[in-house]
C-alpha cells in the first residue's frame, strides 16, 4: 500500500519524465533532471487513430527501436485521443514536438531513419498546418489553430501521458487532489470547494454539481453510493470514451473525493460495451490503484474505505437518464422511475447515490488540487470552467475541443473547426443531439454557456456539436433524430412510446411531400404534449430537434408540402433527375445506373425514365460534363 510519502517520491521521480514531452526540455536541461531518454514518441491509441491501424504503427516502432538497438534511447508511448481526428493516425516525436499526420505503418522506417537517428524530422509527414516557432516556448499542438484557442482541464492528460501507467498520471499531479481532500479537509470543506467553484453538470442538464454533492451528504442511511454515467449514447459524441481512453485515473481519483465528501464506499462506473479500450483501460487502472491502494481499504493509510466497479452497458440510449442506468447496474431491465424520489435519496438499491457523468468528474481534482478561485477565472458568471466538444458532421477538423465557456460557436466552427469544407456556407449546428435543437449563422456570435443555448432554443446537452452547410435539409435532420429517440425509447410511457411515433409519421409524410400545413399545427402541439406528459428526459427532451427546425426554417417545411420540394435535394420522394443538353451521349451515366433508368444511343442525349429511377444519384456522381441536374 502507497503512502502520502510514496505519492509525492513518485511525482518527483515521474514529472520530469512527462514534462519532457509537455514542456519539450532542452538537451541541457534533459542532463540536469536525468532524464536517459533522447527520443519519446507518442502514438495515438485513441479509438478514432485504432481503427487506422494505429496498433499496428505503435508494434512496428516497438520491432525497429529494438532492432536498432535505441531501446534505453527512446521511449515508445500509446496515449488515448490527441484531438484532431481528422488527420489521424497521429504521432508525436519529443523532445522537438514534431506532430506528424496520417501516419501509416510504412511511415514508421522514415521516421526512425531520419527522424530518431538523423534529427532531421520527415517533412513530408508534418502537420500542414503547423507553425514553424520556437519549438522550446511552448507544445508544437498549441501553435496549431486547432488548439492555440482551447483551454484543456478535462483533457489535460489525454494525448499527453500513458493511461495504462498510473506513475504518469502521478507524475501530473494525480491523486494528490484526492491526499489533500483526505488529510486537509472535512467533507463538507470538500462540497464547499466544488459548490464555490460553480461547476455544473456537464452530462448535458447543468444542475450545479456542488448542490448534488450536499443533498446526498444530508440524506440519510449508512450505504451510500457513487456512480459515473459513462453511457455515451448521443449520435456523433465521444468525448466521454476519449477522457476514460486517455485518463482513466482522473475518474478514479474523482470518485473516491465525491465518494468521501458523501460518505460511501463503494462506486460504479457505468459504460457502454461497444467501448472495448475504454473498458479495458478503466479495467487496468482500477487493477492498478488497488495494488497501490488507492482503492479499497485504509487509503493512503487514512482509514478511508472505497472500490470501484465497472458495470456494462448494452448500448440502450435511454439507459443515459440516472435512474434507468441505476436501474440496469441493479440488473433490471433499463426504464427511468418516477422522480420523486431523487437519487440523492433513494438511488441504487434504494439507497442514497451520487451519479455523475465522466466530464463533471474530471474537472474535479484539479478544482480540489488549485481551488475554487482558479476554476473560477475561466467561463462566464453563470458558467465556469470549460466544456469540452465532440465536433463533427461538415466541419474540416473534426475532432474533441476543450474551450472555455462563453466561447463563440463561430470560433469553434471557423478558428478552431477550421471551416465548412469545400466552399460551402455553414447552415446551422446542432448541439445536445436527439435532446437538442439547432444554432443558426445569425446566433454564431452568442457565447456559449447553458443559459444562452436555452436562449436560442438549444442545449448544451453533454457536447455533441453537429455542423451543417448548405446541401443539409433541416427537416431531414429532424427526422434523422426523432428515428434515433423512437428506436431508443424504452417503452414505459405512453407519451414517449406512442406520441414519438406519431410525431415520426407527420414527418416522415412532409419529407414525402403528402403532408398539409395543418399537420405542421399538429406536430406542434403534440410536440409540447410529449414535452410536458413524458416520464423521463428522452421523452421529454425528443421534440426538440423538430421544434427547433420548424422555428428557425419553417420555410424549408413549407416547400416541402406547398412546393412538393426539398430545397436542399436530400428527400428522395421530392427530388428528380434530368438531363440537360450538356448531354455528350457518353453512355457513363446509363452503364452506372442501377435500375437500366436511362436510355439513349451513343453520342446523342440522353433520358431518364422517371418511373424506373431510384434516385439513387450515382448518374449525377458520374457525369462529367454536368449534364445531370438534380431538381
């Protein structure tokens, strides 16, 4: 079992190491903290960079370092998510920060080669956007426009440390918060800091996480519980996955701080099965913190008793909502219960329980760690700290985003984001997923904070950002939510599980064009009815995507049903194909098409069968001399 003394030797013994690749030491100063290693390479081990085959990049760079016999000269880290996606596989070569992109398993000899041995770094393979800078005056990420403009708390280890190593995490300062909290402070000094602080929620509602700390330390019983919502569900969102991928430790220290101020000992970590590195790195870290007993009995020998679970997830989004997830942890089938009671008071197995989600916990020990003050100098005044991003759809960088709240979506999207791809205007973003609404270009300037985006008919929701240009019907994207909620409802009110459906049929009949302006009427007040009559926050939350369309484009509805077309040419039953006289006769487009929809003789214009066509639109992909409209 760790003391607080061996805590604090293997920070000593480990910050060095790590700030190597954080703060890219010079050779001089290298020699003065004896650090041995020349070379750390970092490769993304993220599930994004997985899929690329980063595996593979991270066991050649294994074979060759010791094949070169470099093994005591370079150090070779799988990290969790650096970021950008976008131009993933992602490797960093300290201490120079080289950040090299779309990394493949060939690229690993030239690096090796060049790179490791020659100091010269492989140009070819260095991110384009990369500023050539003082590489000793700060990290080569930060002077990249993706993240010169963001402010990582949640994410701070995440790309940085190797999150199957609990040394590294201590090397960053971990679990010192949770020393202090067990040694300097009561537990009710604990809830002060975090209520002070004015973190809120950032699993999507926002409720100050300091006031749910103080109702489940005031309620009554001798068991109680700590759990953590890792049940990601939203469409597009993985900010959740990439904090337990790249830091799982973070978790663990925070629930044991949560689990002391309230007064349990044992917690749950509930996360979805279709997370496998997740999974297994909270299985490896929880392992670890109890060999080094950080979990279990007699913590740091202060006599505080605390475990940790994992529990599974089958993937069922309504399991999201805090009681249809204690709900299945007790090996029940996932459905919501009727509030009051709350959790704080009667949560898991009855008993008094603190759920939050994986966001809100990591802001917790660098809050105990600096203080109340420092989290309160970033945000705005109703929302501190940062909030992190899942940002996604038609954006050039895509990718997790850390910035302070109060930032504007047009930073997001145009500074960091860099852009709408392809020349095309941004149209609208959707936050909060099936649970939220739509920003339009003329909110792009509103700060973003939870008051604000309930302002503009949005939610924070827990940080999926959706971005949409120009080719995007809005009525589709409704309907593309409400199908995800319909699919995902669980079934035990008639609101949700009826009203859902039918709000489904009058859209899907406008995408179809057979519906009348007085079923828009219609889907306004059923909206407000499944609002104000569901059990729980899917329910509740599922008409907003459509409320928030038909605010901010009824126009597009209403060409839908008086024109009988989808401006945007995405609803198939709305759209049509012809061929103009640009016709060269190539017969391209007839040999593609699917269905033989298209006739004609070679060298003279062709048609297009309407009865037969699918649109489909791979006539419209094949032409080459734009004779082909979409109308």
């Amino acid at each position: 079992m760790k003391t607080i003394k061996d805590i604090e030797a293997i920070k000593k013994q480990m910050c060095d190491i790590v700030e190597f690749r954080d703060n890219q030491l010079t050779k001089e100063e290298r020699i003065a903290k004896n650090i041995t290693y020349r070379h750390t390479v970092l490769i993304c081990g993220g599930t994004g960079c997985t899929s690329n085959h980063s595996n593979d990049i991270y066991k050649r760079f294994q074979d060759l370092i010791a094949e070169k016999g470099l093994t005591g000269d370079v150090q070779i880290i799988r990290t969790g998510c650096f970021g950008l996606c976008a131009v993933g596989p992602v490797v960093i070569v300290y201490p120079e920060g080289s950040f090299y992109s779309y990394v493949k398993e060939a690229d690993v000899d030239e690096i090796v080669s060049e790179h490791i041995l020659n100091n010269k770094p492989v140009e070819r393979l260095l991110y384009k956007e990369k500023a050539a800078a003082d590489h000793h005056a700060a990290p080569a990420l930060s002077e990249t426009n993706f993240y010169k403009k963001q402010h990582r708390v949640a994410l701070r280890n995440c790309g940085l440390i190797n999150p199957e190593n609990v040394d590294e995490y201590i090397g960053r300062d971990g679990y010192r918060a949770l020393a202090k909290a067990l040694t300097e402070m009561t537990p009710q000094q604990v809830i002060d800091t975090i209520l002070a602080s004015g973190l809120r929620g950032r699993g999507g509602a926002g409720f100050p996480t300091g006031r749910k700390w103080q109702l489940c330390h005031d309620a009554k019983g001798d068991i109680k519980y700590v759990c953590c919502n890792a049940d990601e569900g939203d469409p597009g969102a993985f900010m959740d996955r990439s904090v337990l991928e790249g830091d799982p430790h973070a978790i663990l220290e925070a629930m044991s701080i949560a689990a002391y101020a309230i007064g349990a000992h044992q917690g749950y970590i509930y996360v979805r099965a279709e997370y496998p590195i997740a999974v297994e790195r909270c299985r490896i870290a929880i392992k670890q913190a109890r060999e080094y007993g950080l979990l279990g009995d007699n913590i740091l020998g202060t006599g505080f008793k605390f475990d940790i679970d994992i529990r599974l997830g089958a993937g069922a989004f309504v399991c999201g909502e805090e009681t249809a997830l204690m709900t299945s942890i007790e090996g029940k089938r996932g459905e919501p219960r009727v509030r009051p009671p709350f959790p704080a008071n009667k949560g898991l197995f009855g008993k008094p329980t603190l759920l939050n989600n994986v966001e809100t916990y990591a802001n917790v020990a660098q809050i105990i760690l600096n203080g109340a003050e420092w989290f309160n100098t970033v945000g705005t005044e109703k929302s501190k700290g940062t909030k992190v991003f899942a940002l996604g759809g038609k954006i050039t960088n895509t990718g997790l985003v850390e910035v302070p709240m109060g930032t504007t979506l047009r930073e997001i999207v145009d500074d960091i984001g860099g852009g709408v791809p392809n020349g095309k205007k941004f149209k609208a973003a959707q936050t909060g997923g099936p649970s939220g609404g739509c920003i339009t270009a003329e909110n792009l300037d509103v700060p973003i904070d939870y008051d604000n985006l309930i302002k503009i008919g949005s939610m924070m929701g827990s940080g999926g950002l959706i971005v949409m240009d120009e080719d995007t019907c809005m009525v589709d994207i409704a309907k593309f939510f409400l199908e995800f909620t319909v699919d995902e409802s669980c079934g035990k009110c008639t609101p949700c599980r009826v009203g859902t459906r039918r709000l489904l049929e009058l859209l899907t009949k406008v995408t179809e064009g057979t519906a009348t302006l007085e079923d828009l009427d219609k889907m306004e007040e059923l909206c407000y009815y499944i609002k104000d009559n569901a059990l729980c926050g899917l329910g509740q939350t599922a008409p907003n995507p459509v409320l928030s369309t038909l605010k901010n484009f009824r126009k597009e509805y209403e060409a839908h049903i008086v024109e009988r077309r989808c401006p945007a040419g995405v609803c198939k039953k709305l759209i049509r194909y012809e061929i103009n006289d640009n016709c060269k006769g190539c017969t391209a487009c007839a040999r593609k098409c699917p269905v033989y929809a298209i006739s004609g003789t070679v060298r003279e214009k062709h048609t297009i069968d309407p009865n037969k066509c699918i649109k489909c639109g791979v006539c419209y992909q094949t032409c080459k001399f734009h004779a082909i409209e979409k109308k």
